[in-house]
C-alpha cells in the first residue's frame, strides 16, 4: 500500500508541476504581446542569451561537426560512398544535431542565467517591490527574456550548423582527400527545403521549452541562496529531459 501510495503521490506531484508550469506559459504568453513594445529590452535579452552563447556555439559546433566528418567517412568508405559525406553532415546538422546539441548548450549556459538572475530578484524582494509599485514583474522581467530566449534559439542553431558543416568540410576535403565539390554539389542536391524547416521548426520549440522552464523556475524559486542554486539545477535537469523528449516526438511526426 505505501508504494502505491508513494507512485499515486509522485504521479499527482507530477501532473501539479506540469498543470502550474502551463498556467505560467499561458501567462507569459498574455504578456508576451505588451512586452513588444520595449524592442530594446527584448534586443538586450537576445544579446544576452544569444550573443554571450556564441563562443561555446561556435566551439562545440566545430568539433560536433569534425567529429561528424571523421565518424561518417570511416562508415560511408565501407560503402564506396565517401563523396556523400555531404550529405550526411548536412542532414545529421540540419535535422538532429545542430537543435538538439544548441538547445543543450542553451540550458546550460543561457538556461542557468536567466534562472539565477530571476532568482536573485526573487530572493531579494525586488519582484516584490515592483509589484507594490504598481510594476507587473511578469511583463517588465519575465518576458522580455521569455522573447530573448525563444528569438536566440534559431539563430545559434543555424551559426552551430554553418560552423559545424565547415569542420566536416576540413576533416573531409582537407583531412580525408574527400571531392570538395562531390561534397558540396551532392549536399545542395540531397538537401531539401523541407529538411531546414524541421531544424527550424525544432529549434523554435526547444527554444520555447528552453526558455519557459529558465523563467518559470527562477521566478517561482524560493527566496534562499539554497532555493535559487536548486532552481538553477532543476533548470537543466528539466530542459535536457524534455529536449530531448519533445526531438523524439518531432522526428516521429516528421517522419
């Protein structure tokens, strides 16, 4: 009986999160629309979650992508098939790992700063203050990032393709002896419109997912030091797992 009821009271615990984190969504999104009339607050987000990302983007897409180029040639030379390396890269980027690595990175380096920023106004009353000032924190805060996040997502996933296609393209052509343009004029070929609206169409939800869980759990974290390094961590436990869940739901409706 007792695991019964520890099972019933873990599934109860879980669907009160998920209930409390859509309310919280449907209330950002309420706020989204007045907080488009700040652009430069929404500007000053995008450069926070996306512009400071660019160095571990960057680095992390070029040995993504030399990786890629030094795993698929060992398997497409099995096959005769070196000169389709291309093609591999760009759709492994395109579709699975340039979303799903950047939405990683996004949580663990964007994810955690907006939860701990949020926080710390959370732990020092100033979203108290704001509210008695007649200031909704929900528009004025949590917005603006909410947008900044969910804007920045797409564009560190198309610079994490583009730099992680150069480091398969210099493991291939200049490390492997690959065709340089078998490699290039096969991938324009094989890739279709359709294949970079699914990177994009991933790369906005994991934005989304991304960015909700940052704000939510730093604006209701608790007012401790304690409360703001748990929601920090609960950020990219939480994000990673539904990442990932939300690309393996994506990919099979693609399919």
């Amino acid at each position: 009986m007792s695991s019964a009821a520890s099972r019933d009271g873990l599934l109860t615990g879980a669907l009160r999160r998920v209930g409390a984190v859509a309310v919280f969504f449907v209330a950002v999104l309420a706020q989204c629309v007045p907080a488009l009339a700040r652009p430069r607050l929404i500007v000053h987000q995008v450069y926070n979650a996306g512009a400071r990302s660019l160095i571990i983007i960057m680095l992390c897409g070029l040995f993504v992508g030399m990786v890629l180029g030094l795993q698929g040639f060992d398997l497409l030379q099995r096959f005769g098939s070196e000169d389709a390396l291309g093609v591999a890269a760009a759709l492994g980027l395109l579709k699975e790992l340039g979303p799903v690595v950047t939405a990683l990175l996004f949580a663990g380096r964007a994810g955690t700063a907006l939860t701990s920023e949020i926080g710390l106004m959370r732990a020092t009353d100033q979203l108290t203050a704001m509210q008695m000032m007649a200031v909704d924190p929900m528009q004025r805060i949590v917005a603006p990032r909410f947008i900044g996040g969910v804007i920045a997502m797409p564009l560190l996933v198309a610079i994490f393709n583009l730099v992680g296609l150069f480091g398969a393209q210099l493991v291939g052509v200049q490390m492997m002896d690959v065709d340089a343009g078998a490699f290039w004029s096969q991938m324009q070929g094989a890739v279709q419109l359709n294949d970079v609206q699914e990177g994009f169409i991933k790369s906005v939800v994991f934005g989304t997912a991304c960015s909700l869980i940052a704000v939510h759990e730093g604006y209701h974290t608790e007012p401790t030091a304690a409360g703001v390094g748990l929601a920090t961590t609960r950020t990219v436990v939480t994000s990673s797992v539904l990442t990932l869940l939300l690309d393996y739901i994506l990919t099979a409706a693609f399919l």
